[in-house]
C-alpha cells in the first residue's frame, strides 16, 4: 500500500504542489539578473543551479508518485526509482513524451522528449520495469543523478566534473517537467481553473486553449479594445 496522500480536489493539489513550484519556479527567475537565459549559457553552472536542480528533481520525484498513486491506488511506489514510477506516468499521461512547453524566451522543449516506460519479466518471472523499445533516456534526470550521487567525480566522456552538470540547461529542463506535471494533473482536476489562478512565469504548454488570455482596454479616445494573447503553437 503506497503511503503517498492522495490527490483530492484541485484547490488541494494547487496548495500542496502548483506553490512549491510557483516558488522554485520564482528562485529561477532571479538567476537572471546574473546569468541570462539563453542557449549560449546552456551549459553555465552554479551552486544556485546546483541546489534548484537538486530542490526541481526531488519535486519531480515526488509529483510523479503521487500521481501514480492518484490513477494507480494499487501500486506500490514507495521508494522505488523512475524506472517503476515512470511506467505508472505514462500510463497516466499517455503522450507526455510529445507535449512541447515554450520558454519565457521563445525557446521550445518537450522535458520527456521520446522516454516511455514498459514493463518485461525478469528470469525469476517478475515484472520488471525498463525503457521501452526506442526510448531515449532523459539526459537531465540522468545528469541530476550525478549531481546528487557523485558530485565531485569526473565524467571522463564528457571532461567535466559531475557538479558542472548542475547548470542552467538542465535546470530549465527539470523545471519545465516539474511545469508540465503540475499542469497535465491540473487540467484533470478541474480543466478550467488554470485561467483563475496564479501562472507560471516561465513556460506556456503549446497547443492548450487555457493558455489563451484575453483582456479589455481602453484607447486614447475611452474605446473598448478586446486583447487576446493566444496559445504558441508547438514548432517541434
């Protein structure tokens, strides 16, 4: 029996989860001030980055067992790895590895870009959790891992020390995921409620009508004037 508390009502979830990334997410856009967001930084790194990433991941971890747990109260997933609560995430959120997020300044991403996890039964006959056949790897989970694990190790392949890998890149990734959790449960809750809450700063996830603002101005002259802010469309 899993002892993760059961996603109730989307007030709860906003409370328990869509603030804690509202606030990891606030944390990120301060780095800004000294290190801007762009692709020529991707592979800047700080113990900033390093203690957000560590904060971002964590919550990943997290949010997906809950959300295994929501859809598959049966499941055990007390202290198992993302091989296992991965399965129970993409049973929950089929097509997660194709949802596309644009970033604050322009840039697109799919956090679980082609990962998809299956099931196989091991020569003792249980089930096992792997890859499924064609599955990439997620590169920034990967790289977390040796951040936390194996910090001060060096990675031969790639001639950096693993604490390197704490950098803005894949900090943008993890909290894109983080993002995109948080708002695939919400539209489930309640698929309304994302236009009357506090949204993020940071990524809009294309292709979502509850993206789409609108408002009302007035002109010079006192006009009523109607603006609507639509959706991005996914270019990846």
């Amino acid at each position: 029996m899993s002892e993760q508390s059961p996603i109730s009502t989307f007030e709860s979830f906003r409370q328990t989860y869509w603030t804690y990334y509202l606030a990891l997410e606030d944390r990120l856009l301060q780095t800004e001030r000294c290190c801007a967001f762009s692709q020529r930084n991707t592979e800047a790194f700080s113990i900033e980055y390093l203690t957000l990433l560590l904060s971002t991941c964590g919550e990943v971890d997290s949010l997906a067992k809950a959300i295994g747990t929501h859809f598959f109260p049966e499941a055990d997933l007390n202290n198992c790895t993302i091989s296992k609560w991965g399965y129970y995430l993409c049973q929950s959120f089929p097509g997660i590895d194709t949802k596309v997020l644009q970033f604050k300044n322009g840039m697109q991403l799919k956090p679980f870009d082609s990962w998809q996890q299956t099931t196989a039964t091991n020569k003792k006959g249980r089930t096992i959790y792997v890859k499924a056949p064609g599955s990439k790897r997620l590169q920034w989970w990967t790289d977390y891992n040796k951040v936390k694990h194996s910090r001060a190790s060096i990675d031969q392949d790639r001639g950096l020390a693993n604490y390197e890998k704490a950098n803005q890149g894949n900090l943008i990734k993890s909290m894109g995921a983080l993002f995109l959790l948080n708002r695939l449960m919400m539209q489930i809750l309640n698929a309304d409620a994302y236009q009357t809450i506090e949204r993020s700063k940071l990524f809009k996830l294309c292709d979502s009508l509850d993206e789409t603002e609108s408002f009302i101005c007035y002109g010079s002259e006192g006009v009523p004037l109607a603006i609507t802010y639509e959706a991005p469309r996914a270019r990846i």
